[in-house]
C-alpha cells in the first residue's frame, strides 16, 4: 500500500469539503484577556481580539489562579511524579476532590486529565460495576460520552434530543428488572440549549435509573456558586455522577466527576483511564482550587452576571441585523450559516480584516448544513469589543451575500 498517498487523500478530502482545520498561532497575554498577538504565517504579529475561547470568564489570567499555580510550583515542582497510585496523589489533589465534592453536593470527587477522559473512563467502565446495565443517551451528547457508550460493551439506547417521550419508550421497551443510566448534558454547547435535567430526573425515578450528567459548559457559569444548572435549578441532590472541567470556566485544566464515595472508589479502582494515567500536576491542581474558590463567591457572581449581560447585548444587537441566531438563553452566541465554505471563509475574514479570532464550526462537530461560528462572550468583551464585533459581522455578511434571519429560537 501507498501509505503517503492514502494519508494525501483523506487530507484532501477535508480540503475539498471546507472543512480542513488549521491552527492559529495565538500568544494571550496576562492580564490583557481577551486580547492576544497572532503571528501570520508570514511570521508578521498582529493584535487581535480573541471570542472563541472557552475560558468564558477569564480565571486563566485571574491574579488569584496565577499566585496560587506559583506557590504550588515552587513548594513542590513541576510535575505530579506518576499515576494516582503510584506517587500522584498529593495534597493539592486532595483538595481539589474536596472543592468538586462540595461544589456539586457530593461527598466524592474524582480528578481526570480532562473532561472527555472522564467521561470516556467513567461510562466504559460502568457496566463492569453493573452487569446488564442499559445506557440511554441524548442523541446530541459530547464525542466523549458517546465513545465512552460505544467502547463499555453493554447495551445502549440513544433517544432524541431532548425527546422525554421517545426517551420513555426506550425505557418502557427494556426490562424493568435491568440496571438503567440516563446520560445526558446540562447545555449542548453547539446550540447552546438546556437539557431537561428534572423531567429526565423524573423519569429516571419512575424507571429505577441512574442519572449521569455533563456539566462542562456549566460548571463556574451557573447557579449561586457556581455549581453548574442542576445547582441553579435546585436539583444537585437528583444526580447520581457529575462530569465537569477544569478548563473551562475554571480557566486551568483537567476533569472530573463528582459522586457518592462508593461510586468514585469504584471507578478508582476499575478504570484504565484513570488507573494508567499520571495525574495533573500539583500546581494545576492548585490553580483549579483556587478558581472554585473564587467562582463560589460573590466575586464570582459577579463575573457570572457580566458575562451574561454581554452575552444577551451580543445577541440583541446580531438579532437586531437579521443575524441567524440560535438563541436557547445561554452563555453560548452561535450564529448559523450552513456551508463549511462560508463559514471558514467568514472567520478568514475576520481575523484578516478585522483582528476577530473565531474559529469555524464544522463537520463532524455540528452536522452538515448547520456549519456556524460559535461567539463566546465574557465579561471583559466590553461594548466596545461587542461593537467592533457587530460592524464586522455585518459588514462582512452583506460582502459574502449570505441569508439573515434563516434560524430562530
């Protein structure tokens, strides 16, 4: 076999839809989020504006999140030194299982290189603590979750988005004697919409069945701490597994889950993407700590409020221009335009023309057709920023003749 010419045909392939990704070379600066310096390819800096970032509320450049990583770096060094098990558990990982416990209501916690990793080991491994177990999946849960369904080996049911009636069905239609989890996200970051976390508590209720859900886009973004929609909705105590970020609105690295003691030990002690792999690095662990501890606050709140006032400021004024928007009343701005093609050659632009770094969304992310960019506001896009924003997009929009107002709420 040709290896070289077989690698060159599936590149092109992605070149020929519109859809072959590239990297921006991005360098932000400390305490100038959301600005960076991107370098062309030419190898010319530019200062741009970046709004893509999931760093929704800015703790990767919060001075408190940067003391803290310093403190832990020169107290203990650079690395954690192994596995959990072997060397990798230190007091700064203890700590940060305390927080998570805390901030979802729990008295566990368990800390994963990332949130996908967690997602991936906690449902694969599952049916090894329950034979038989049945997993019902949201049809538009994160590629972490449905890997993690694909590769445990059990039995599986995917149910529409949000479909409480065809979800009831599938649970219907299965043995009643037989062990249920219902694994579905708090916001689809995509559409930004909310799942239907008490309808499907109910159901979960009525069937026997486990409750699993993401909170990634949540977590530090929701509720009077921070605690993600479940605590915004005073539903906390209805979950049985959490799986949340550190990257995220937390602004470090790293995930989790959040659960009973005797359900984090379990995963502990069964899965391999958990057991073989070297845990974060204390200083990490350390910044995380004190980002929680930070968002738990009224300081928090406080950037919690900002950022949803731009991001309802954003969408008024795209809405007010015949924007597409797809409104669900989150955090999330994603604006639809339909073809890879526009779409990566509008984030061309207006990182080109107009110093905007938002990067395109696009197959096998979102389903073909609903190509889109995906604004994510925070507190520190001022009306400013939002201004030069808007003019932009609209400038542009009319420049490449694309439709308004194709896609509502």
């Amino acid at each position: 076999m040709n290896y070289d010419a077989a690698l060159d045909q599936a590149i092109g392939r992605l070149h020929d839809e519109g859809r072959y990704r590239t990297f921006i070379d991005i360098e932000r600066a400390k305490g100038q989020f959301p600005k960076a310096v991107w370098t062309r390819p030419d190898g010319e800096k530019c200062d741009i504006s970046v709004w893509c970032g999931n760093d929704y509320l800015g703790m990767g450049q919060h001075p408190s999140v940067l003391a803290a990583m310093h403190e832990a770096l020169d107290a203990v060094g650079a690395g954690s030194g192994g596995t959990r098990n072997i060397s990798g558990t230190t007091i700064y990982h203890k700590q940060l299982e305390a927080e998570l416990a805390d901030l979802h209501g729990k008295q566990a916690a368990l800390v994963f290189s990332s949130a996908y990793i967690a997602n991936d080991a906690t449902l694969s491994t599952l049916p090894k603590l329950f034979p038989g177990l049945i997993i019902y999946s949201d049809a538009l849960n994160h590629a972490s979750m449905i890997e993690g369904i694909k590769r445990n080996g059990g039995a599986k049911r995917i149910f529409r988005h949000n479909d409480l009636a065809h979800l009831r069905e599938l649970l219907e239609a299965d043995d009643p004697a037989a062990p249920k989890l219902i694994a579905f996200e708090s916001i689809y970051s995509m559409d930004g919409d909310f799942g239907l976390i008490e309808e499907i508590c109910d159901l979960a209720d009525e069937f026997g069945a486990l409750t699993y859900l993401d909170e990634v886009h949540a977590v530090g973004m929701y509720g009077p701490r921070g605690g993600g929609v479940a605590e915004r909705d005073g539903l906390l105590d209805r979950i049985d597994i959490f799986n949340g970020t550190l990257g995220k609105a937390f602004g470090v690295f790293g995930g989790y889950i959040a659960a009973s003691p005797k359900m984090c030990d379990a995963i502990r002690s069964y899965a391999p993407g958990f057991i073989f792999t070297t845990s974060l690095p204390p200083a990490v662990a350390a910044g995380a700590v004190a980002s929680i501890q930070l968002l738990k606050s009224a300081e928090g709140q406080e950037l919690r409020d900002a950022q949803q006032l731009h991001a309802r400021i954003l969408k008024m004024r795209l809405k007010s221009l015949g924007m597409p928007i797809i409104d669900h009343g989150s955090h999330i701005v994603p604006v639809h335009v339909g073809h890879p093609v526009h779409c990566k050659a509008l984030s061309d632009m207006l990182l080109n023309d107009h110093g905007i770094y938002v990067q395109p969304i696009n197959f096998p992310t979102v389903p073909r057709g609903t190509e889109r960019l995906r604004f994510t506001p925070s507190p520190v896009h001022d009306p400013k920023e939002i201004d030069r924003l808007v003019r932009a997009m609209d400038s542009l929009w009319s420049q490449c003749a694309l439709n308004r107002a194709e896609m509502s709420a």
